[in-house]
C-alpha cells in the first residue's frame, strides 16, 4: 500500500477525533490545556497502533463484548457530565483533570487500535505509519479544540451542553 493511502487512512482516524475534540472545545479550554489534549491524544495514536499490532487479535477474542460498547461508555459518562457542567453557575473556563486527558485520547484512539491489529498487511514501515496516524490525530485535535472554542464564545454555555449530547450521539453511534 502507498504512503498516500496510509494518510488517508491517518486522516480517516483523526475524523473522530476531530469531531470530539469541537465538543470539548465548547468547554473553553485554555491554551496549555488544549496543548495538554493535543498531545495526549498523537501520543495515544501512536502507541495504539502498536499495541494493536503486538497484542490485538488476541485481546479482541477474550473480550466479551465489541471494542465499541467500550468506546459507548467513555463517551457517555463523558458527555453526560459535560452537560451536567453546563447548568453551573461558576467560571468561564472548565478545569480538567488529567484522568478526563487520557480517557478522551483513549477514545477516540481505539479506532487505531483496531487498525494496528492490520497494519503489518496494510504497510510495510509501520513506524511511519504510526507517526503519520499520531501527527494527523493531533492537528485535527488541535483545529477541533480552536473552533469549538470559537464556538463556545459565540453560542455561551448551551455550545456546552450540545457538546456533551453531540459526544452521547457519537457513543450511540459505535453501538450500531
């Protein structure tokens, strides 16, 4: 397969993580924690690709349920208290912690997990793939917490709200 392919499929991993990251920018982040996020989440998408390839077909057969019930609820409990913090009365600005970090690069990163499990057969430098799918995932990380920002300023706290029921859709979503 061609580099020019293994983008694509770089940017088609980023699509998620892309749509995720509008809704956490409504949460108007600042910028040392958009920065935090964006790395999280190449990181993230570096690594899982490689541990898809390591271990991946094995830990797939012994889960009872699909990757993506799992991906359903971190995006659920995500959005619900999302929508919960959008009925607060406090600051501006939304302080999170780093557990909520690694629980949303693992999210939407698990998609390039499954790729991992592939990859060998998909590309021959799986490094360089890998870096590809981290660098993608960050950028669109980044324009997703930028505009969902924008966002937030224009529309108030509801962009909040909507953020997290956007994030609950996307869960549904990985369920069918």
């Amino acid at each position: 397969m061609s580099l020019f392919m293994v983008f694509m499929i770089a940017v088609s991993l980023s699509m998620d993580a892309f749509s995720l990251s509008l809704a956490y920018g409504t949460l108007n982040m600042g910028v040392k924690e958009r920065h935090k996020l964006t790395i999280i989440v190449g990181i993230y998408h570096f690594i899982m690709p490689i541990i898809g390839m390591l271990i991946g077909n094995n830990i797939v057969k012994f889960l009872p349920f699909s990757p993506d019930v799992l991906v359903f609820i971190v995006l659920f409990f995500i959005g619900v208290e999302m929508m919960y913090e959008s009925f607060k009365e406090e600051s501006a600005t939304a302080i999170m912690k780093f557990s909520d970090y690694l629980l949303f690069g693992f999210a939407v990163s698990l998609d390039s997990f499954s790729v991992g499990i592939g990859l060998n057969a998909i590309y021959s430098k799986p490094f360089v793939a890998c870096l590809l799918f981290s660098v993608s995932s960050a950028i669109f990380t980044h324009f997703g917490l930028l505009v969902g920002t924008k966002i937030n300023r224009v529309v108030g706290k509801i962009s909040t709200f909507f953020g997290g029921l956007s994030l609950i859709m996307i869960g549904i979503h990985y369920l069918f």
